[in-house]
C-alpha cells in the first residue's frame, strides 16, 4: 500500500517500539507505587516528560499526559475562565464539540472568521468584546489544509487584552521547529500517533503562570492535573518519538517539502484542479486539492482500489458526508469541497510513490 495519510495516523517507528516493548512485560509497575518496579515506571515517565519537553522548548514539569489530543482539547477548554470563549473558524472538530458543550458556561461563544486561504486576520480580533480571563483557541497548523498560523501574533495582540491563548499543536508537532515559551500561549495540545508514536497519549503543555483545574478526578497522578494510573508504555513511545522527531527535524521537513513540490507540479498539469491554501504557509507535508465535477469520496474509495491510502480531510469527521467546515469557512464553494482529498506525506514516502499516485489519480479520474 502507498499510505499518504500521515494526517490522521502515523506507523509507529521501529525504534519507538523498541523502547516500549520492556514496559509490556519486564517493567511492569504502576508509576504510584514505591518500591523498584514503580520506581522504574516513574522513571520512564520523568524522562519521557523531558523528551517531549525538550522537542517544543517547553518546561518538564508543564506537561500533563493525556489519553490524547482530544482529551488534552477537552482539558484546555474546560479551564476557561472568563465570560467569553472564542475559536478559529477552521479548528477540529474535538475544539468545536467541546466548545459547544462549555457553551452553557459563557455569555458567548464566538467564532473568529478566517480569510479564504484560511489565515486568521490580527484585525478580526479586534470585533470581539474581550474581558480579562476570556479564551481564544487557535491551532497553530490545519490538519486539512495545513496552513500554520501566526499564533505569536494572535497571542501577543491577545494578551493585551488579558486573554488566555491555548493552541491545537497536534498537526504541527514533528513536522515543524516551534518554541511553546516563543508562542506566548497558555496552554498547548499535542499527540504521540502524528509524530510516529503510539496512539492513546497526548499531553496538554501548561504554561508556568497559569494555574490548571483537573477535568479528570479521582487520583494525584499527573501532580494532580489529570487522575488516573499513566499509561506508562504509551508515554514511553511518546517520549522516544518526540526524541526522535527533535533530532530527525531537519532532514524530515526537507524530505517532505521536496516531495510536496514534486506531488503539486504534478497536480497543476490537472486541468481545473485546485490547491487550497496554495499561496499561503503551509506545513511541508500537507496537499489538499479539489477538482470540479469530481465526487471526493467515490476518488478517494477509486484511490483505495488501487492500494493507495488518502483522505478527504479530517478523519474525525469524514464520515459524516458534510462538507468540510474548514473550507466552507474559507468560502470554498460546496461542490468543490465535497471534491476535496487530502494528501498527508510521511517520513518514509519516497518520489516513486509520490509518481504512483499521480497516475493513479489520472486514471481514477478517467474512470
């Protein structure tokens, strides 16, 4: 198979699995417990904690292991503390769900309109009625189109008015240098499945100034953030891809680059065929594209018959036949959202792959 949905979930690295594999038999013990087996696990979580740590520039002793990024989503938007919450009009769906279940808890709820290219403008923020203790969430990469955002900027401008900044990092981790301390948020969701990790774990980065109310109680684990016994071999792969990702940095995002301009020259030889976001930044290894008159779904199961793995955006929501709110908020007219296939490279893709599924897409287009 030509897997090119890294997007939705990565293989685990061979090493990952390597480091993990003692922590499924041998080194068994619960990280609460004192004597040497618990030892060991609270070990191997300490030092996973400054593996990832050390990956987004960030404190150790700031980050809370999560099931994953949906909860570390869940855990972040359940700390708003003001009258008001506002979110990007292009979040996950785990930042919408959430925000509307919280609704009942503000005097309201905004969502913060995007360009059609997906960029957040400074100056739309400045319509919204801020009052000190208000959130915003903003992710810093779409996992759709891959457009990255000027978090900084957001957070900056936003922190004049004394409002809390949290961030969906969880498609830019791994795929892109960043510095949580440089953001100047508040909060950071991030995930260990993107970043060729196991999946169920995440971790919800905390900054040093603002104090974190449990979502999850029933236990001190997680300095009291977050209840519940660690899924320490999780955390372990964690640690071990976040260690990985931060020394393989370079050369993967340059890797992928290469093979995103490769895929898109192709991609322009198709007539009518368009990249969205095309002109704006992007995350090296992000394509998505429509083509008109063409059905996404029927191109992604003709795709699928061919042995090539793609998605129509995000697979939280694909299922639902809707068009993409990430690009109807970008004024993408709705035929050609519901055309939309996304293209997700990974580390180990190469441009014979990338060859493959231009001809694969041409033909399945013929069809």
């Amino acid at each position: 198979m030509i897997y090119l949905d890294h997007n939705a979930t990565t293989r685990c690295d061979e090493r990952v699995l390597e480091a993990m594999l003692p922590y499924l038999s041998g080194m068994y013990g619960n990280p609460s417990s004192l004597y040497k087996l618990g030892r060991i696990a609270r070990s191997a979580i300490d030092i996973a904690r400054e593996q990832v740590a050390a990956l987004i520039d960030a404190s150790a002793a700031r980050i809370v292991f999560t099931s994953g990024g949906t909860e570390a989503n869940a855990l972040a938007l359940a700390n708003a503390r003001g009258v008001g919450l506002a979110i990007s009009a292009i979040e996950h769906p785990s930042i919408f769900e959430n925000a509307e279940c919280y609704r009942r808890n503000f005097k309201y709820l905004q969502s913060l309109a995007v360009d059609r290219a997906g960029v957040l403008p400074l100056l739309s923020l400045d319509n919204v009625k801020w009052q000190v203790g208000d959130m915003a969430s903003v992710m810093l990469a779409n996992n759709e189109t891959g457009l990255i955002q000027d978090v900084a900027a957001i957070a900056e401008h936003l922190s004049e008015c004394g409002v809390n900044v949290h961030t969906d990092a969880v498609q830019a981790l791994g795929k892109m240098p960043f510095s949580f301390k440089k953001l100047g948020v508040k909060l950071m969701s991030l995930s260990s499945h993107k970043i060729y990790g196991p999946k169920g774990c995440g971790a919800l980065v905390v900054a040093e100034d603002f104090v974190l109310k449990p979502l999850q109680r029933g236990g001190d684990q997680e300095h009291g953030w977050r209840a519940g016994t660690e899924n320490v071999v999780a955390i372990v792969g964690f640690g071990k891809a976040a260690e990985l990702a931060k020394a393989e940095m370079g050369l993967r995002e340059l890797r992928m680059l290469g093979l995103r301009t490769r895929l898109e020259q192709a991609l322009r030889t198709i007539p009518g065929l368009v990249i969205f976001a095309e002109h704006a930044k992007r995350l090296p290894n992000t394509v998505q594209f429509g083509i008109p008159g063409i059905n996404g779904e029927m191109l992604l199961m003709r795709l699928d018959q061919r042995n090539i793995a793609v998605s129509s955006g995000s697979a939280c929501s694909a299922s639902s036949g809707e068009v993409s709110p990430v690009l109807a908020a970008m004024g993408v007219d709705a035929s050609l959202a519901r055309s939309a296939i996304r293209v997700s490279l990974g580390k180990d893709n190469n441009e014979t792959e990338i060859d493959q599924f231009v001809d694969a897409l041409k033909a399945s287009i013929a069809n």
